[in-house]
C-alpha cells in the first residue's frame, strides 16, 4: 500500500487520527475490498478503536448478506496476536497486511462462518442484526441470551453477551452493517467506543454509497455503448437487407423484364458485399491483439502512411506537412497497428478539410519518456458534443462510418502505454495528440 | 393517379420501391434528402410522402416538422431500419410508421389504407 504510515501513538484526538486513515485510504487506488477492510482494521486494531472482532454484512437489494469478519478466532491468539503487532516497528501496513491473510486467506478464518448468513430486509418480522440495519440505528445489545429479538443463528456464530450494530448507510439508503464485540478482552463496550465507531461508519457507508454509484455509472455507459452498437447493426444490416430481399422477390415472383434481371443481380451482388465489409471491418477490429511492443521509426512508419497512394489520391488540394524532430527517438509500439492507427486518422483529417486546406503532422520529444505526435487539420472541427462521443463504439457522424476508426486509435495506443488527447475547434480544425513511450535509453520510469 | 414522394438515400430502396410501387399504379418520385424533399414539395404536390429517418443532413423527423410547418395536410409514413424511433415523440406526428422490410406487404397496404382513408 502505498500511503505513508500513519502515526496512532500521536497526540492528537483519536478521532482525528482515525479519520485521517480512512480518508487516505478512499483516495488510494485500492479496491472498494481494501478499504472496507482497512475500516475494519480501524475498528480492531488495539492503536484504533480496539474492539475484538468486527463483522461486515453488504446490502444488495434488500438483501443483508455476511461478507467478512475480522478478528482472532481465540483467546490465546488474541493474545499472541497483540504481542506481535504491539511490537515497536509494526505499522499500519503490517497490520493491515496480516489483517487481509486472516480474513481471506487462513482456512479457519471467521469470515467463512458469516457468509451463510442472510436476511431480507423488506419483511416484517426483522430479528438483530437486520434491524439495525432496516432502521439505520445503532444497536447495542448487553444481555444477547436474554434477548428474544436476537436472531438465534446468528449469536451462535457470534457467541458473545454484549455487541454493537452499526449499520452503514448514506442519502437514506442502506449499504451495509458491522458487527463489533470484545469476545476476548471482556471489556464493556463504552459510549467513547460507540462514538468512534459509528465515526467509522459513517465514513464507510458514504464510501460504499460512492463506490456503488460509480457502479451504476460504468453500467450505465455499457448500455450506452450497446444503444450504438444496435443502432449500427441495424443500420448496416437492415437497409442491403431490405434491398436484397426486395430485388430477390421480384427475380422470384417473375414479374421483372427479362432485360432487369441481370440488373437486380447486380443489385443484389453489391448489396452482399456491402454486408461483408461490414464484417470484415467488424471483424478486422474486434480481433485486434497488440501483444507484442518493440522500439520503431515512428517517422519513417508515418511518411510510409501519408505516401499511400489511396491516401494521396484523397489528398488532391490538400497541403500535408510533416515536422519531426531530427533525430526523433524509437518509441515503443505495434508497428503495423500505428501504421494503422495513423492512416485512420489522416483519412479522418482529409475527410474533415476543404480544398487548400492543411493537415500538419509532427513528432516531437516531450520529455524523457513521452514522445508526441500530432495531427493537426485546418478542416471543419467538431462540436463538444460531438468530440465527447468520438471514442465510442460505432459512433460516427459519416453516412457510411462504421464508428470504429477513433476507437481503434485509441486501443492501439493504451495497448502500447500510451495515450490519444484530441482538441477540436468548429470552423478552425481538429488535432489529435499521441503520446508514445520513448524506446531509448532516456526514458527514466522504466 | 395518386402521387407518391420517397424520402430515401439509399439508392438500391430507392429503385426497388420506386418500382414496387409503379406497379401498385401509383406515380412514384424520389427524393435523396430532406432538403431534395422541400424543393419537390414546393413546386408539386402529392397525395403521400414515405420518408426514412437516419439519411446525411437534417434527418425525417426534422423533415416532418418542416412539412407541418408547410400546412401541407399530406399523409406521411415513415420508413426506418429502426424499431427505437417510435418512442420519439416526433414519430406520432407521422400517419404510419413501418420498420423496413425486404417484405413490402406492410408498406403496400398502409399506402393503400392512407389513399383510401
């Protein structure tokens, strides 16, 4: 883990310690995992909060499932537990490490004993721990053996006297629930504990909640790309499709002059091999495998694609310069695939700039490890929200664009470590900046 | 004879339907795009306009728009690859909408229904 070790022996508020850790830890790029069970280290760690054992239930649905449980499984290795992570030198990190191999890893881990357990939390009769989390209160239960309301299964599983509910929740929805005893040390839970924990929780249910809504939002875009992909396979498929159909019907039904006949097959001929570019492109692009990077002349693969005859022969009135730096350094890549990637978007540029107009391309060393190379055109630009949508899936705003173009560029480059920015101006012109990993000896973050 | 307008750039419908429908006796002109659509509805009048939605410049429904715009009271029938057109709001505006078909069953008798309305 990469954040620096915080410090619990400091004197300042606990409180302010324990906040501090969490709120670090949301902004690591760790998983929603690893935070939740860095919440629970908090809340176990004898330097944090230091109950004994901590149990996490997660809400999807209405349902509260068991999902982990953090602590030792006895008394004495409690005790060995302590001694270990009291000794001078032992961090956070350490803790949270060995924390992660008792609760995921170890055979007997607490965690396999809650996963069974579950309660739906839109029916009436809700026993503890369920309640807790249905009606967002804390709970805190002194006599569980006594107390009818108490799911029997559950204290099985937990077996203590004295427990905390802390459910976990943020904008009145419901995320989730811990569980927190003191199995082994026997201390009374007290109101200063309760304060901190539910300190933790609210921190971890709004965590959750966030985590949760970035969900949603990646959902949300996948279906979004779908809505593309279908609006392009029914254009490209149902109109030769139709026509196909159509002529082939009156081939059938005999009604057609001898002398359309042919005319209709023709028709007909073209129409299947519209239908099988379309695979093909489809297919070209679904089975690109940048796997292999080597260090190559960007320059002289850039040149090779702007002398393309085809390339040339849509260039007529359209000035094409090129800036490269001398020498420009290797950089690192599929060499074919960029090749691609810049006929695609040279082809682009052409087709977005009038008549004397200009495309610039040039390649320049950034720094030591970027090298970048830029397209420029004079031609129409696009509007934002048209330049938002350009790396989408079968987004295209030509007639017979497949939308696959931009998105290849981009496959292509983040295959190789690099990147594609792009600015666009209506009416002054558009330009796509690729960064390249340098493949010489200047690079530093190798 | 009942006049037919055919909004449609693809050239091969274009000519089937153009075709197909001469031969139900209608007189059939086509049009490639909404503005090729204006200038014919200016200068001719017709007795049912079929227009396809997703064509290069302004699409069919703003090309409806612009024919209510016109208080032109002439049935219309839209003619799309798409399904997903009909929870537009702007597709209500039209008489009939029919998915497109290498069938042209549906088509014919809507036409027919129109004229005959």
């Amino acid at each position: 883990m990469a954040f620096s070790a915080p410090d619990f022996q400091s004197k300042e508020p606990r409180e302010l310690t324990l906040l501090s850790i969490i709120s670090q830890s949301f902004f690591q790029p760790l998983s929603v995992e690893d935070n939740l069970l860095v919440i629970l280290t908090a809340l176990t760690s004898g330097s944090g909060v230091g109950f004994n054992r901590a149990m996490l239930f997660r809400t999807e649905g209405d349902k509260l499932t068991g999902e982990a449980w953090l602590g030792p499984t006895s008394a004495e290795e409690a005790k060995t537990i302590w001694e270990v992570l009291s000794t001078p030198g032992i961090g956070y990190i350490e803790i949270i490490e060995h924390n992660r191999w008792l609760m995921t890893k170890r055979s007997d881990s607490l965690s396999r004993s809650v996963k069974p357990l579950s309660y739906s939390l839109s029916q009436d009769n809700l026993t503890i721990p369920a309640t807790s989390a249905a009606r967002k209160e804390m709970l805190l239960v002194r006599n569980a053996r006594q107390e009818p309301l108490v799911d029997p299964k559950f204290l099985e599983i937990l077996n203590v006297e004295e427990f905390l509910c802390v459910p976990l929740f943020a904008q009145e929805k419901t995320m989730g629930l811990i569980i927190l005893d003191n199995a082994f040390s026997r201390q009374p839970i007290v109101p200063k504990d309760i304060k901190l924990a539910s300190l933790c929780a609210l921190m971890a249910g709004n965590y959750m909640y966030a985590a949760w809504l970035h969900k949603q939002m990646i959902e949300m875009e996948r279906l979004a790309a779908l809505g593309e992909m279908a609006v392009f396979i029914t254009h490209q498929l149902r109109n030769p499709l139709t026509a196909i159909g159509g002529f082939t019907d009156q081939l059938l039904n005999g009604r057609i002059e001898e002398a359309k006949k042919r005319r209709n097959l023709e028709i007909i001929q073209k129409e299947i091999s519209r239908l099988e570019d379309v695979v093909t492109k489809l297919a070209r692009f679904l089975e690109v495998d940048v796997r292999k990077t080597v260090p190559f002349d960007l320059k002289a693969e850039v040149l090779d694609v702007i002398q393309d005859p085809d390339l040339r022969q849509k260039s007529a009135g359209i000035e094409i310069l090129t800036e490269f730096d001398e020498p420009l350094p290797k950089v690192l890549g599929d060499p074919t695939y960029v090749g691609e990637a810049f006929r695609n978007l040279i082809a682009n540029a052409l087709e977005a700039t009038d008549q004397g107009g200009r495309i610039t391309v040039s390649g320049r060393r950034e720094d030591q490890n970027w090298i970048v190379v830029t397209v420029r055109d004079t031609g129409k630009g696009m509007p934002p929200a048209v330049k938002n949508k350009i790396f989408m899936p079968f987004f295209s705003t030509k007639d017979k664009g497949m939308g696959l173009g931009l998105l290849f560029v981009k496959r292509v480059m983040e295959a190789g470590g690099g990147r594609v920015e792009v600015d666009s101006d209506v009416g002054r012109g558009t330009s796509f900046r690729l960064f390249f990993r340098a493949g010489d000896e200047g690079r530093t973050d190798t | 004879m009942k006049r037919i307008l055919i909004v449609e750039d693809e050239e091969a419908l274009c000519l089937l339907y153009k075709e197909e429908l001469a031969q139900e006796g209608y007189e059939v002109s086509t049009a490639a795009d909404a503005e090729a659509a204006l200038a014919l509805l200016k200068g001719e009048s017709f007795d049912l306009i079929i227009t396809d939605i997703r064509m290069p410049g302004r699409d069919g429904l703003e090309l409806i728009t612009e024919i209510m715009g016109l208080r032109k009271d002439i049935p219309i029938i839209i003619n799309t690859a798409y399904q997903s057109y009909k929870q537009d709001f702007m597709t209500w505006a039209a008489d009939a909408y029919v998915v497109k078909s290498s069938s042209l069953v549906e088509l014919k008798a809507k036409i027919r229904d129109l004229l005959n309305r």
